[in-house]
C-alpha cells in the first residue's frame, strides 16, 4: 500500500510539472521566442533576406487599366447625359524597385528612390492590342478650362486664345485617340504658335511634371508615360530595426517631414508605410495605412472580416473613401469645406495635381452617392469587381493578397465663355479605372504556412496537451492518493476488558486457552508478564 502511494506522489509531482511548463512554454517562452524571430526576420537589416525582396520586388504586379469610350459624344456637347462603355482590361506586368539606397544608422532609417515600371502583356489583355480607337475627353484641354473657370474666371478671355491656337478651335471636348498613345505614348499639344496667350500656357507647361517635352514646340501629355519608369522623389523610412512597430512608417518625402498642401495639420502628416511594407503584430483596430504621394494622401484600409487565403487564415481590410461633407475630419481635403467637399465615396485630387479637376471614386462610381452615378448611363458597379480588400496575417504583417482599384474622373461644368463646352452638363465623367493586384503564390504562402502558421499550430498542440495532461493526470493521482485505505481505529482498553485478553495500546490478544490439564499459576504469570513485556517494548 504504502509503494502505491509513493507512485501516486510521484505521478502528482510529474503531472504539475507538465501543467507548469506547457503555461511557461505555451504562453510566455514561445510567443516571446517568436516574436523576436519574426521582429529579427522582418526588420529591414542591410543584406538581409527581407531587404532584398523589399528593394526589388521579386515578382511583378498585375496591373490592369479599364478606359470608358464615349458612344454618344454629340449628345453630351448638347447637355445629354454620356454614354460609356468599359473598354479593358489592358494588362500590364508591373515591376517595383528602389533605387539609390542609403542606410542612416542614428535614427534607424534608409532613403531611396522608388520606381515603378510597366510591361505590356497583350496576351492577358484579352485580345485588345492598345491600338483600338476610342472616344475620350481630352483630359489636358478640359483640365485647364475648368479649373481657370472655377478658380481664375479673370484669366478666361486669355485661356480662351490659348486654346484657339493649341488645339485649332475645337468645338468638343471629346476626341478619337489611339488607346496606347493615351496611356504611355503620349499625344501631341501645340506649342508652335508665337500668340502671347499659347506662349504663356505652354512656358507653364516647362514644369509640369505630367507633360513630356517633345522638342522646341511639342509637349506630350499621357496618363501613365511621364510616370513609367522615373524614380519618385525621395523617401526616408524607418528600417524597424530598432522598434518593429516602425517597419517602413514614413518620416519623410522629397526632404519635408510633412506636406503642407492643406490647413489642417493632421491631413499633411504622414501616415503608415509607403506601401510595400507592413510592421509586424498589427491589430485591427489600427487599420492598414499607407502614403501615396500621386494624390498626395495617406489612405486607410479599415477591418472588414475575417477570411482566409492559402489555407491561411487572415484578416480581411477593405477601403472607403468616406463623406467629405459630413466628416469634419476630411474638410482639409475639399477645396471650400463644408460645400465645395465631393460627394459621398468621391475624394478631390485638385489640391495635389495644381488645381485641375480630377476626382477619384471607386470604379464604376461603387459606394458612391447613387446621385453621382445616375449621371452617366452604362455603369455596373459590382462589388466582387470594383471594391479594394487586403488579405493580412496581421502577426507577421504579411499582405498574403490584395487588390488596389480606384476610378479616375473629371469634373465637366458648362463655361458660357467657351462656345464648345456652353451647354455642357455639370456631371462628374468617368475617364478610367486601374486594378493593382497581387496573390502571392505557393512559394511565398508556404514560408508563412510552415514557417508560421504550423509553428504556432504545434505550440497551440503542445501547450494544450500539456495542460490537460497536467490537469487530468494531477486531478487523478491526488483523488488516488486521498481515497486510500481508512485508518485502524484505537480502542480504549477498560478494566474487565483484560480478562477477555484486551491489552493497551490496541492490542488485542486471543483468549488463552488452557491445556486439559491446565497451568500453573506460575506458567500463567510467566506467560502473562512475558507479553506485558514485549507490549511495552512495542
């Protein structure tokens, strides 16, 4: 009895032991372990593996570019609402690199240049080849009229002559325009003429850095060309060397620790990374941000839901681009708050581009003010197509998928002045719509899968094990150890009890039988005092 119960101690002590070390290895050692792995294997350390990928991107982006032509143009020069029909997807491979690194060490930074480039690929563009004709606002000629019209009326007289000789006296807003040229190759505007008022735009012209210059009298103006493979000004972000939570937040662009494009001091700070980068254990109440110096904002994704890609399970961010008239917050972005601010799901990109009047939503005006979308016949917004989300192992800070879409648009307003735009409608018109994607494949998804994922599934396994081995086993071995055998009970011995052969101390002897021919009084104390003896010696 006495070795079962020394074997039941001993399965109690081991069974503690086991309870405490899978609460110290589940819930303290191995999170702490991990952590400071992924905090090591992410930060942005000169040579390192991830600082390779970050600097040249070891796969190209999809980029896709949808146009909406214009089937009714005569009708819209009238004040009929236009007509459009999708024409895409163009698909182009897009390469991200960075360029002109340099590492500061006091303030655990790096500053570089980015820079994106772009490569046709006519065979996933579904047998569109960039030279199909379209109808389109020619984006240039409308830009000026309408921001000089809304914003310097006092210089139309001179905007007016400008456009007579540059664009040889128009009379609509749309033209015919090969799709490749509109894009990237760019299309033509005329500065040959010596009239003061050409001379004065086009001299304007010298710094814009939207507009190629062609030769002594030629300006090219293209959507994409004056941005396809021309390194950005320059960032400086925080390696997360020294505190992950930094990893890749912006501290400064083109040498200015923030913009100063707006009157509110929270709308020209810097928010987040510059896109290609993510800090580890985020959560999802912070949301996803990043800065986008072509429309000079910090945008936020906000959590959605939870979801699942690869056999991973993520979190899911989606993105809105709000009501600039109902939150005071957004004000700093419109150009006379609260009743110059865009419709709801449209932002106002005039500020950053010199005034012109170009308007982003989500594509085919999805979560828009219905108001704005009634404007224009042959939208399908869809959901499934036209929303942004972002798949994210938030522990790692890995962008396992997603999908950048956003609508570009420009503001159309009658100018009595401009005899060809007089009797247009006051609408906002879809121009184009672009999709940035990626899906990471096998090989990226599987370092996340069995390098993370299975690592914190096996510690879950362990640790759970542990703890309910402890438990159970414990709880068992400390009922076995109580349930036992009862103690012997002691009996107090009276006086009569001796002759019955009752002794102190609970021993109990037989009767002592007596031989037939009986014992001698002598034998009897004899005997008698011998077990008094060996009681007391007991």
């Amino acid at each position: 009895m006495q070795l079962k119960e020394r074997n039941w101690k001993k399965t109690l002590k081991w069974c503690i032991g086991i309870f405490i070390f899978g609460i110290m290895f589940g819930w303290v050692l191995f999170p702490s372990l991990l952590k400071k792995a992924i905090r090591s294997n992410t930060a942005l350390k000169p040579n390192s593996r991830i600082r390779g990928m970050w600097t040249n991107i070891p796969f190209p982006l999809d980029f896709r570019v949808y146009l909406f032509n214009v089937t009714n143009p005569n009708e819209v020069m009238q004040g009929r609402k236009p007509k459009v029909q999708e024409v895409g997807p163009y698909f182009f491979q897009e390469r991200k690199s960075k360029i002109n690194m340099k590492d500061h060490e006091e303030d655990d930074t790096v500053t570089f240049n980015a820079v994106d480039t772009f490569f046709f690929d006519p065979s996933k563009s579904e047998g569109l080849t960039g030279d199909e004709i379209i109808m389109f606002p020619h984006i240039f000629l409308v830009a000026m009229a309408v921001s000089v019209a809304r914003d310097k009326a006092p210089m139309l007289p001179m905007v007016k002559d400008a456009i007579k000789y540059m664009f040889h006296e128009p009379n609509s807003v749309f033209f015919p325009v090969r799709v490749m040229d509109l894009l990237f190759d760019g299309i033509g505007i005329d500065c040959s003429s010596e009239e003061f008022a050409a001379k004065a735009v086009c001299t304007a012209l010298e710094t814009e850095p939207t507009i190629d210059k062609y030769n002594d009298t030629t300006f090219m103006f293209s959507i994409f060309g004056p941005k396809n493979a021309t390194p950005t000004k320059t960032f400086k972000v925080y390696r997360g060397i020294k505190n992950s939570k930094d990893l890749g937040r912006v501290v400064m662009y083109d040498d200015e620790p923030e913009m100063d494009l707006y009157d509110d001091e929270n709308c020209n700070q810097y928010r987040g990374t510059e896109g290609t980068i993510f800090p580890p254990f985020m959560t999802k109440e912070q949301g996803v941000w990043a800065y986008t110096p072509d429309i000079c904002r910090s945008m936020p994704a906000t959590y959605e839901r939870p979801s699942s890609y690869a056999g991973i399970k993520t979190s899911r961010f989606t993105l809105s681009f709000g009501d600039h008239k109902a939150d005071e917050s957004l004000h700093c972005y419109c150009r006379d708050p609260p009743d110059g601010c865009p419709p709801y799901g449209v932002v106002d990109f005039s500020i950053c581009l010199n005034g012109a009047p170009l308007l982003g939503s989500l594509p085919h005006f999805y979560d828009t003010d219905p108001a704005v979308q009634q404007k224009v016949i042959g939208l399908h917004p869809d959901p499934d197509k036209h929303k942004i989300f972002l798949e994210f192992d938030l522990f790692s800070g890995s962008p396992l998928a997603a999908a950048k879409r956003m609508q570009f648009n420009i503001q159309m307003m009658p100018i009595p002045e401009l005899e060809f735009m007089s009797r247009l409608d006051e609408y906002i018109h879809p121009l184009f719509w672009v999709e940035e994607s990626v899906y990471l494949n096998k090989t990226f998804t599987n370092e996340v899968k069995y390098g993370l994922v299975l690592s914190r599934k096996i510690n879950w396994l362990i640790r759970w094990v542990c703890v309910l081995v402890g438990l159970f086993g414990g709880g068992t071995a400390g009922y076995m150890m109580t349930k036992g055998t009862p103690p012997t009970e002691v009996t107090p011995v009276e006086e009569n009890d001796e002759k019955n052969g009752k002794v102190a101390g609970s021993l109990t002897l037989p009767p002592v039988e007596q031989p037939s021919g009986g014992l001698s009084n002598y034998h009897r104390n004899i005997t008698v005092s011998t077990i008094d003896n060996e009681v007391e010696r007991y």
